[in-house]
C-alpha cells in the first residue's frame, strides 16, 4: 500500500508544480530573519490544514458531494501528512531521551 501511496503523492506534486505559474512564495524558513520555531509553527499548521482538508474531503465523500478520484488524493495527502508528523515526533523524543541519558 505503501508504493501506491507514494507514486499518488509523486504524481499530486508533479501535477502542481505545472499548473504554478506564479512564483511561490518564500517557505518560512527560507525567509530572511526567520526562526526555526517560526518554521516549525507554519509547518505544524500546513500539517493541520491538509488533515482537514482531507476530512472535509472524506465527509463530502459519505454526502455524495464529491469526486472520488479527488477525495482519494486528500485523504492521502493527510496519511502521508500524519505519517511524517509521526516520524518527527518520534525522531524528537528520540532526541531528547538521548540528551536526557548523556552524563553530566
């Protein structure tokens, strides 16, 4: 299930990167003076935003509202969202066990 999911994702990318025609803008970490917890705020909240969309996506879904094809590929953003939330935050507890057994 995994392969799909990522070849979806792959193909969800690729389909945007064509339709931008504007330049984007500049990711809050590449910004100049930004902080990193700037970063990881707008970070979190583009987490937070494509669950929701992929929720609001699901509900139009049972409602008969909605394209399959594009509820699909939300609800998959969001898994690959979570999943990468679940990764971090993993890999920050790890982190902090590590500081928190080093010797004084």
């Amino acid at each position: 299930m995994t392969i799909p999911a990522a070849a979806a994702a792959a193909y969800r990318a690729a389909a945007q990167m064509n339709t931008q025609s504007a330049p984007t803008a500049l990711a809050p970490a590449q910004q100049p003076g930004s902080s990193f917890s700037d970063f990881l705020s707008g970070a979190i909240k583009d987490s937070i935003s494509t669950i929701r969309q992929g929720e609001t996506a699901a509900t139009a879904q049972v409602q008969g509202k909605a394209n399959l094809v594009d509820v699909v590929q939300q609800v998959n953003s969001a898994e690959l969202t979570l999943d990468t939330v679940v990764a971090v935050r993993d890999k920050v507890v790890a982190a902090y066990q590590s500081i928190m057994n080093m010797p004084i």
